[in-house]
C-alpha cells in the first residue's frame, strides 16, 4: 500500500425530503447564485423545492449549463457573480453544473489573467473560491463530493481538468426521488460513468490492499445489480439510493487511497467528447474494453481477480478468464444500452491518431505507469472502431 492523505471535508445529507435542509445548510443571509442546466428541475419539481427552501436569502440564477459544461458558459455566470456580489454558489443539477459552478467560484476570485490557465496550472486555483453547495439530480461523476471540475472550452474543442482540495463542496444534498425522471440516456450513461471510476482505480496492478479491492469489488457488483432495475423500474427508491450512493462513493477519494491508479480511459475519452460531442457515459463505454484488451499482459493479476470475484469466472483457462472478463463488462454496457464501438457515433477512422496525437502534444503521462504512448493511444482506438 502506497502512502496517502485523505480528508474529505463535503457534509453529505442523503434521503427523502433533504432539499427542505437547505435551510439549515446555508449560512444566513448570504446573497446565492443558483446555478442549473436545462431546465429539467423545473420539470420535475426540484425547482420549487429549493426555491421553497431558500425563502428570507438573496438569491440570483443562473441557468443554461451545458452537458460537458462550456467554459464560455461559465464565464458569463462569472459577469454575474462579480455584478451582483454572489457570495454562495448552490449548483442544483448533475455532475456537469457542479462542475462548471466549481468554475465559477474560483474564477470569480481569480486575479491572474484568463482563468482557463487554471486547468494547466492547478496551483493557479484560487486558496479561497467562493463556497459552493449543491443538490444533486444524476449520480454519476461523484463531484458532489471530491475536489474535481471537468470544463470544455468550446472554442478550442478542450476538455480539461483541475482537482483540488479547496474545490470540494461544502455540502451535497442526495435525494434518490430527484434521480426518478432521468431518461433512461441519462440513467445508463450514469452507471457507466461510476463503473468506469471504479476500474479506474481498482484494474492496475496488486499493491497489497484488499480492502481498497474489496470496496471496489462492493460497488462494481452493486452496479451490476442496480443499473439494470433503475432502467425497469425508476421510480423504485432502494434502487435509485443504492446507485447515488454508489457514484458518489466511486470518486470520493477513498476506495483510490494507497493504490495505483489509471486514468488513461477518462483521459482518451475526454478529446472523444471534445472533439465529437460524444456523451462522457459513451466515450468510457468506448474506451474502457479498449485499454483492458491493449494493456491486459500488464493488468493480468487484477483482470483475474475480477473475473474471479466480481463475474464468478473461475474455471478454465486463465488467459480465457481475462478475456471474458473483458468481454463481460463491455457486454454490460451494450446491456444499458449504451454503444461500444466509434462506428455506433458516426466518429470518423481518423480519431484514433487525432485524439492520440493531441494528448501527446499535452505531454499526458497516461496509465498507471505513466507510459502509455503515441502509438498505444491509437492502437486502443483503432480497435474500437
């Protein structure tokens, strides 16, 4: 087991009716911007609930947060914190607007020029952004309790990141009734995310840490289980609470403490949605088979372990128990409806050495061993086409 250090400061409310706990959450008086996508929570009735719980404070809205949310986007909210001297952010929504509000607060304080530099210069994110908040309506990226804010910025077809500790939320309300109109897109798309953040820290290489495997093998064979009645029966509450609590246990930090970890999939998957619009869901259900196939000589011991522990494949020949290991949790994904291959988007052959070419002109150390190259990066697409 590696050394680590892990805090996670998010005050987690979790259950029915938690939105009305707003009011005891937020501190007093404070001038909030709320932000949100779409449109669906004026739909679905999490508009008024927290409109309902926000009676006696400021309040400023912000609406129109894309899926991968714009940059550009985000710099206008910014305008309008700045006029309108916000002092909170509520993002009230999924992974995307938590993610972009995670933006604004610290841009909104950033002194140094265009706050994009930020995402190649993590020590650029202000000590103190503004404090962020939210109410969470799709589990999937697990931000609403990690340091993480993922943006693409329209104008030169980037998707980057930052992580760190002072993005984290202050809280995050987890209502599963808030999850029941997701469409299905949105559902599977949600449990292909988790289940990827879950291999990604777990399909590496042994380091002497059964219970980090353990807890991940937990939350793998949850999702199996789960994400296929969420898309039978969405209103079914048990269901919808196993999975939001499953996402956001994926990447809150903990089950990723003292192991090696990957990342290339995310990282391959990010230029694919960039660059053609794919849904992040899609773009991982893509990529992922593709790194395990190319790199599964050096993920053998734990591509066994989870043939063995999370598909019950344990007779036969090992090298045949790697591979249906593989090919069962690409057959998992298609189950959700969710396409596997390039082809299934229309994304063009020549994706592979376009994407493969401007994550090494990023200089990416992508893999756990940090040396997936060029050449490997286009082979793993090439296979997926």
């Amino acid at each position: 087991m590696f050394n680590f250090t892990y805090h996670n400061p998010t005050e987690l409310v979790f259950g029915r009716d938690s939105i009305a706990r707003l009011s005891v959450l937020l501190p007093a008086g404070v001038r909030v911007m709320m932000t949100y996508g779409g449109g669906s929570i004026r739909r679905n009735g999490v508009y008024d609930q927290v409109r309902d719980a926000l009676q006696g404070w400021p309040l400023v809205e912000f609406g129109g947060i894309e899926p991968n949310p714009h940059y550009e986007t985000c710099m206008k909210a910014v305008e309008q914190v700045r006029a309108q001297n916000v002092q909170f952010l509520l993002a009230v929504g999924g992974g995307s607007v938590l993610d972009g509000t995670k933006l604004i607060a610290a841009a909104s304080v950033f002194s140094g020029g265009d706050p994009w530099a930020m995402f190649y210069d993590w020590s650029l994110v202000p000590a103190c952004p503004l404090p962020v908040g939210c109410v969470l309506t799709l589990p999937a990226t697990g931000s609403e309790s990690n340091g993480g804010a993922v943006v693409t910025r329209a104008a030169t077809q980037e998707k980057l990141f930052f992580t760190v500790p002072q993005s984290f939320p202050r809280f995050a309300i987890l209502d599963p009734e808030t999850t029941y109109s997701l469409p299905p897109r949105q559902t599977a798309n949600g449990v292909v995310d988790a289940f990827v953040h879950v291999a990604e820290q777990y399909l590496t290489y042994p380091a002497d840490t059964p219970l980090q495997d353990r807890q991940a093998e937990s939350l793998l064979l949850t999702l199996l289980e789960e994400g296929p009645k969420a898309l039978r029966s969405p209103n079914d509450y048990a269901v919808r609470a196993n999975l939001m609590w499953c996402a956001t246990q994926a990447l809150n930090g903990l089950i990723g403490c003292g192991v090696p970890q990957d990342w290339a999939t995310h990282m391959i998957g990010h230029e694919l949605t960039a660059l053609y619009g794919i849904d992040h869901g899609q773009s991982l259900a893509v990529v992922l088979p593709g790194v395990l196939r190319h790199e599964k000589a050096r993920k053998r011991a734990k591509l066994l372990q989870m043939a063995d522990r999370v598909w019950q494949l344990r007779d036969g020949d090992e090298n045949a128990r790697v591979d249906q290991a593989i090919d069962r949790t690409e057959r998992f994904f298609q189950s959700l409806g969710v396409a596997t291959r390039l082809s299934d988007y229309q994304i063009p052959p020549d994706a592979a050495s376009t994407v493969a070419q401007r994550l090494a002109d990023r200089n990416m150390k992508l893999g756990e061993h940090g040396d997936l190259s060029l050449t490997a990066v286009q082979e793993i697409l090439e296979s997926r086409q």
